[in-house]
C-alpha cells in the first residue's frame, strides 16, 4: 500500500504540473522538441522497458539497479549469472515472441483481406493462464506467475500529501515526458488524418487525466505508443475505440481480473516487449536523418546515449539542450549576406552607377550570435586588404576595393554599399550596433552606405544611436536607393561642369 500512495502522490503532482503549464500557456514551447529528439527519446525509453522485462523473460532474480549506467549493471548482472536462467520460462517467451510478431505482421499484412483482426495478445494471455493453472506450472516448474490482484476499483481517498515534495523531481520528469510523448503521437495523428491540435488542451486533457485518477490511486498515465499504433493498424480513427477499449478494461477489472493470477510472469513480459515494436523500430530512423542531415543523426544517438546511461528525463532535456546548442553554432556559421546582383537591363540606371555599386542581402535575423560574421562577411564582399581587426583596427577603416556583382575580384574603390535588409526579421543591441558601425565607418573611406526594405523597429533602433533621416540613409526597395544614388552623381557632375565653366 505504501507503494502505491507514492504512485498516486506522484500521479496528483504530475497533473498539477501539466494543468500549471496549461494555465501559463506552454504548450507553445513543443516546438523545441524535433524529431530525432523526441524519436530518439522515446526508443531509449523503450529500452529500459525492455531491460526491466528481461528478468521475466529469463526467470532470473535480478537486484533492483538504480542511477546513472544503472541498465548496464543489469546487463552485467544477468551475464555473469546467467546460468540462474530457468529454461523452460526462457523457452515459454522465445515461443510467445514468436507467436506474437508472426500473427501481428499476418494482421497487418492481411489487413484488407480480413474483417477481424486476431487478437493474439488476448489468446495468448487466456491460453497461458489455462495451461499454467491445469499444468500447475508454478509448482512443477517454478514458473513465476502474476499472483492475486485486487478486484474492482478501490473507494476514492486523497493520495499522501506529505510526501509531494520527497516526489517533485520524479512528479515534473514525468508531467514533461509523458506530455512530451503524448503530443509526439498527437502530431503523428494530426498529420495521418489532417487535423489541428492545439497543444493547450492536450496539456488541460493530460492534467485532469492525472488529477482525478489519483484519488483511486492509480498510476502516472500519458498516451501509449503501442496502442496508439496498433489503432493505426486496426483502422480506428475517433476517440470511439478508446471508449470501447475502456469499457473492455472496465469489464476486466470487475469480472476477469482474479482468473489472471495464474498468468506467467514470462508471457506477460513478452507481451510488453513486442508491444513496444513500434518503438525499437524507430532505429532506423537513423538511414534517414543520415541521408537527409548528418546533424540529425548526431542528435539521435546521442540523445538515445544520454537516455539509456540515465533517464528518459535526463535525455529529453540533454536532447533539447543540445539541439539548441547545435542549432545556434549552425547559424553563426551560416553565411548572412549574399552578394545580388543589379539588374543590367534597367535603361535607367547608369552603368557607372552599376559598375561601382555592389549590393548585398542580409539573409536571416541579426543577433550578438551571428553580427560579428556579418561584419566579416561585409568585410568580405568589400574585398577589404584585412581581416576583421580588433578595437583599433576596424577593417571598415580600410580602403575598400569592389568586384563584380558576382563576386570577382576588382581594384576599384566601391562608391557605394547598399544592403537589402528584408531578411532581417528580428535583430539584438549587437545586431544593430553591428549595422551602425557599418554606416559610420565606410562613408569615412568614401564608400556611402544605403539601408533598404529596412522594418520600421531596425530603422528607431538606427535613429536611436543618431542615424536620423536627413543621413539619407533608408530607402524602400534597392532600385530607389540606386536612383538617389544615380541623381546624387548627376547633380555632382552637374556641379563639376559648373566649376569648370566658371574657370
């Protein structure tokens, strides 16, 4: 009993923290879990499922193993003593495997032809049980058996409150992978049958479904993959069939429960095991993220790493971390500018203009993570003589020498820099400190900068650090910012002929 209110402690706690998280509106934060996270995390958890079953598998007493690397003492554990393995219980589950996959992949693979899908798992249960009960298997064999379970669904009380602290950190692990899961399989389901999920309710849904269960004391629930397939493959798509799965369910704990204590240990566990198929499977996934991004197939294995050397826990939130991390050293990486090219056919535009113009895109947000490789980057397609230096040498100082607008190199000095800044969706301080350093330092070597399609918040934030609207500076597409630079040449040259002629 003692178990089974830290079960019901942790289940009321869980819920709490799902319907918390519904309240603050979190269920927007999904999108941090990708796919070879959440893949990755859920095979691994399948694992330690499966590494918990084994000593049923094998009839062997395992000691119970806990902590970092705690699957490879069990492991090691049943190696070193696997001679203790009783045969005939190992011998009952080879063959319940067997039955299992083969009369499950005939149900799928025949799916169109059969009305009635055979359901094996069930069979299997009643047929071990009888033959365990008449054959006496416990006692001849020692084959170890489910043993009594209680009838019924106990009377409603509150579950220890005393111990919600002792059990927070187990309570929020798994109010976060089973949401975590849940809505893995939600977003499978909406992108089967082409419908919205509104993630919010699937928190409210997940919290009620643990709240008011643990005054029965029942145990933490979220959404089963197995099932959730195994009703892919049944053709189910309403919540109607898990109505009739829990009326089922229902039915068995009032009528049918006390004829399972003679149900072996063994064929219970495999069960388990091959339920968990759609899971494992998951493995290869690996062919495809190695196919399609390499750095997917670096978060797959080593979020499934984290997760079986510690918890399903440990390695969502290792997995979550780290593709974030990845994710922002790939887009420091990534290049911000790309050279455009002007267009040529424009009658308008002088080819003066055209020759001694070089524009570039800025081509993703600005923030402190990427702003010193636009500087380099800028630097770059100026064809500048230095690197980025530091305080005292700015490569902006620099004479600047232009090429082409496809990039080749050029002795000329660029008249003119105009950087299309409609890519720049969201920027930081050090963003646009990185834009101002540009527009303050290359009219001092004589290159004019223009801004265009800049977004009204970049164009404050310039105005902020003192680039008002009389620098001429903000334009509303590249061709206008080409045509003030073509009237400010014509009036320069207008004003050279006035000189001239004056002499």
């Amino acid at each position: 009993m003692q178990r089974i209110g830290v079960a019901a402690a942790v289940t009321l706690l869980g819920g709490i923290v799902q319907l918390s998280m519904c309240f603050l509106r979190l269920g927007s934060a999904t999108f941090l879990l990708s796919e070879p996270v959440v893949s990755s995390m859920t095979t691994g958890a399948a694992t330690h499922v499966v590494t918990s079953q084994i000593k049923y598998f094998l009839g062997m007493k395992v000691p119970y193993f806990s902590g970092p690397l705690g699957m490879f003492y069990i492991y090691h554990y049943i190696l070193v003593n696997i001679r203790s393995a009783q045969v005939v219980t190992t011998l009952i589950s080879i063959f319940a495997v067997i039955i299992l996959i083969v009369v499950k992949e005939c149900n799928e693979h025949f799916r169109s032809k059969i009305r009635i899908v055979i359901p094996i798992d069930l069979l299997l249960i009643i047929v071990s049980s009888l033959a365990c009960y008449f054959a006496d298997m416990e006692t001849v064999f020692g084959i170890d058996v489910v043993g009594p379970v209680p009838k019924g669904i106990p009377f409603p009380q509150v579950p220890p409150t005393n111990i919600l602290l002792d059990v927070a950190v187990e309570a929020i692990s798994f109010a976060v992978v089973g949401y975590t899961v849940s809505i893995y399989l939600a977003y499978n389901s909406a992108k089967k049958f082409t419908y919205h999920v509104d993630e919010n309710q699937e928190l409210l849904a997940h919290g009620l479904s643990n709240v008011l269960p643990s005054f029965l004391f029942c145990i933490p629930n979220a959404a089963a993959p197995a099932r959730t397939f195994l009703l892919y493959s049944n053709g189910s798509k309403t919540q109607v069939a898990c109505l009739i799965s829990a009326i089922m369910v229902l039915l068995v704990i009032y009528f049918i429960v006390p004829y399972l204590y003679w149900l072996p240990m063994c064929v219970l566990a495999s069960v388990i095991v091959v339920a968990l198929k759609g899971m494992l499977i998951q493995f290869r996934d690996l062919k495809k993220y190695w196919n399609v991004d390499k750095h997917d197939w670096v978060i797959w294995v080593s979020t499934y790493s984290v997760t079986i050397c510690f918890a399903a826990n440990i390695g969502l939130l290792f997995g979550v971390v780290f593709s974030m991390a990845l994710g922002l050293v790939r887009l420091a990486r990534t290049r911000t500018l790309n050279v455009t090219r002007v267009d040529e056919g424009d009658k308008d535009m002088h080819s003066e203009i055209q020759s001694n113009v070089k524009c570039v895109c800025v081509g993703m947000p600005l923030f402190f993570f990427n702003a010193k490789k636009f500087l380099e980057e800028t630097n770059s397609k100026l064809n500048a003589r230095n690197s980025i230096p530091e305080h005292k040498s700015n490569p902006l100082l620099s004479p600047a020498t232009i090429g082409t607008c496809n990039g080749d190199a050029s002795t000329e000095t660029a008249s003119a820099l105009i950087i299309d800044c409609v890519g720049i969706t969201f920027f930081d301080y050090t963003g646009a400190a990185a834009i101002a350093q540009i527009c303050l330092e290359l009219p001092k070597n004589g290159t004019d900068v223009l801004l265009a399609r800049c977004d009204v918040s970049l164009v404050k934030a310039l105005q902020y650090r003192g680039f008002g609207i009389k620098h001429q500076l903000y334009f509303d597409s590249v061709k206008s910012a080409l045509v003030h630079l073509q009237s400010k040449q014509s009036s320069s040259t207008n004003l050279e002929a006035a000189d001239t002629s004056d002499l």
